[in-house]
C-alpha cells in the first residue's frame, strides 16, 4: 500500500488513539469497589490466638510466599516474673508447623505479626522509586514492575514485615489480600483462622464491628511511639511486646 | 541602541535549549505511564493489577452455598468461629469445578492436635489435651463429630 499524503493524515489520528489506550493501561479489576469508601486495617486478639499456624501456612498458600520468608508470623512471647523487660520470644519457621510444647513459669502467650498497614508508613516514604504507595482505602502495597529491589523499604519498616523476593529481587511484603478484600472477601489469614483471633476491619464502615470494639476493649498498636499510624490493632497486648 | 553583535550566537542556544525542552516533555511523556500521579506518587494502575491476582482460598460464604448442612450443624456447635478452610485447606479449585476437584481427605490425627494438643502459651481457657493420654492413640472422631465436637452425653471418654 502506497502511503499518500491523504492516507497518512487519515492512519495518524488512529495511532495517536491506540497509543494513547496503550499508555492508559489495564482498566479497573473490580468495578464495584469504590478506593475511596474504604479505610482497611486489622484486628489481632491476643486473647483467642492459640498459636496453631493456620494463618502463616495460609498466607503462604493464597500468597505464593517463598519458603523461609513470611508476609505474617506468630512469635511466642515468654516473660518471666522476675525480667519483665526482656522476654524470651521464638518462632520456629514463623510458627507455621506449630509450636512444641515447652514447660516453663512465667507469662507466655503468642503475638501475630504482619503489615501494619501504616497511614504514615516508614517504607513508602524511603521508596526511592514510587514502588511502594499507601492506596486510597489504606493498603500498603509494592509494584512489582516499578520495584529495583534496593532494600530501602526492608531497613526502613520498623516491624520487619517485608523480605526481598530472591527469585522476583523485589521487595514484597503483606498486601491485606488486596485481590480478596476488593471482592468482598476476607483476608486468607482471617478466613483459616480458627478462633476468630484476626478479624479484617474496614474503618471507614460504619457498621463494621471493630468500632464497636475499640470503644469496649484495651487496644494498642505495636511501636505507636514510632508514629507510622499502625492500622493494625491488638486486643490485649503486654507490654513486654516489641 | 546598537544591535548585540553576536545575537546570532545566542539565538542558537536559546534554540538548542528550547529543542531539548520539547524533547524532554515529549520523551517524559511517552515514557512515564499515564496512570502515574492518579493517586499519587505511583503508577495508579499497580492498584488494579495486584487486584487481579487469583484467588486460592474460596471463602465460608462460597462453601455454604452447597454445603449448607454443614454450616448449619457447626453454627450449633463449639466450632463455629473455625471457618470450613481452616481444616479442609484451601479451596477455590473446588468450589469453581465442584465435580473433578475433589477436597483431600483429612487425617485427625494430625488436624485436631494442631489446635488442641496442650502448649503453655495457650488461653487457658482454650480446652486442649494431652493426645497420647487422651485417646489412647483412638482416632478423635471416633468419639467427637469434628463440625460440632462436644459430646452430647456429657460423659468424657
């Protein structure tokens, strides 16, 4: 086909178009959910969690995890009567096959770690790149394809909720199971838990029940001197816990 | 009020640097995706793309819509709050072809004491046992109905 100058001012105004959807990128994944009319964070209740590792084994599972590395983790505190300030914490695999029984005096009890889901997170603020961003309804999360895997983010998250992917070299970290709460679903973690002791919490619905709960019950965030604005609550925490 | 001498001079950095300008803004936008800065400092489009990954774990609201039996004998029992994934595994493939993927057969003898074999850190209130001494190596739901586990006589074996 011979391009004449008629065909060419006819064929620009289409590549201009097809370029332009090329730049626009992927459309929206879930059409009813609406960024703006969520604000998500968690529950952990110190009181009902019983150390079984329903939820690392299930984070690993929905989230593809490499062996080795955890998005959440359980980690048993133990705290003798006599060194309140220094407990003895373990976490064999991230408490993923359990615990083994072990017979001592004192406190001890088992501590969930994940995300925080900070509203002034340390580690988006360090991403040197734009990789890392808080999104409109409050989820940490990182772009794979914008990710250069320089571990800034890893150092900076005073909870030490993030792992550089060795295979991917990114840095990956917990996502609230971005895909499964846009859907109405629970979060993995939340769904094999057996007692109820994660429980996902959208604070900007009204007739959620963490609300409700807040008002009634002791609660803290982990390191709250550290200012992030932890969305991560815990029912019952000791002090003991770092 | 003379003429500069070198205008000429001037004129052709001035348009080196008004080319490299334009080339700058045309470059920048051909290279920075157009959803970037939507939010915020980051590609906008990451959202929906994370969004996008598949789901492995199917959720009690999706096996409650066939397996309502189930749910309605646990919603009496102790176990209420345990949701059918956390023993059965993950099950999405299932719950989307119900007839070829079949669930796993599940060994009690591994699943009950993940919960209630006794650890010290425990709840005290949370009933747990000492297997070996419990059962006497007798399979758990020989006695307990694993969906609505306590024994209505009363009586403990």
């Amino acid at each position: 086909m011979k391009i004449t100058r008629r065909r060419l001012l006819i064929l620009l105004p289409a590549a201009v178009v097809a370029w332009e959807s090329v730049l626009a990128g992927t459309p929206e994944a879930a059409p009813n959910y609406k960024l703006t009319e969520h604000w998500w964070g968690m529950l952990l209740d110190i009181d009902k969690c019983i150390g079984c590792g329903n939820c690392v084994r299930a984070c690993a599972t929905e989230n593809d995890v490499p062996d080795g590395y955890f998005r959440t983790w359980v980690e048993r505190y133990h705290v003798s009567d006599d060194d309140l300030a220094d407990p003895v914490v373990d976490s064999p695999d991230g408490g993923k096959h359990g615990f083994p029984l072990l017979e001592r005096g004192g406190k001890n009890f088992f501590v969930p770690k994940m995300c925080n889901h900070c509203a002034d997170s340390p580690c988006t603020q360090v991403c040197p790149v734009g990789a890392t961003f808080i999104t409109p309804d409050g989820v940490v999360l990182v772009d794979k394809t914008y990710c250069v895997g320089c571990r800034y983010c890893i150092q900076a998250c005073p909870y030490g909720c993030r792992f550089l992917n060795s295979k991917t070299q990114t840095a990956e970290k917990c996502t609230l199971c971005y895909h499964r709460i846009t859907k109405g679903l629970t979060t993995a973690c939340c769904e094999a838990c057996p007692t109820g002791a994660r429980q996902l919490a959208d604070l900007k619905n009204p007739k959620d029940p963490i609300h409700a709960f807040l008002r009634t019950h002791s609660v803290q965030v982990l390191k709250p001197y550290m200012a992030t604005g932890a969305k991560v609550f815990y029912n019952d925490l000791d002090g003991s816990v770092r | 009020m003379t003429r500069f001498k070198d205008f000429e001079h001037l004129l052709r950095v001035a348009l080196v640097f008004l080319v490299g300008a334009v080339a700058f803004v045309v470059v920048r936008s051909i290279l920075v995706p157009r959803s970037f800065g939507e939010y915020g400092h980051y590609r906008g489009n990451a959202i929906a793309e994370i969004a996008t990954q598949p789901i492995v774990f199917a959720g009690h609201q999706t096996c409650e819509a066939c397996h309502c039996d189930v749910s309605d004998l646990k919603s009496k029992g102790k176990h209420v709050t345990v949701n059918c994934e956390a023993c059965h595994g993950a099950l999405a493939r299932h719950a989307g072809d119900p007839t070829t993927v079949q669930p796993p057969k599940l060994d009690t003898a591994v699943l009950c004491v993940r919960c209630h074999e006794i650890n010290g850190a425990r709840p005290k209130s949370f009933p747990q046992i000492v297997a070996k001494e419990h059962s006497a190596g007798v399979s758990c739901e020989t006695c307990h109905q694993p969906h609505s586990p306590l024994i209505e006589t009363g009586a403990k074996p």
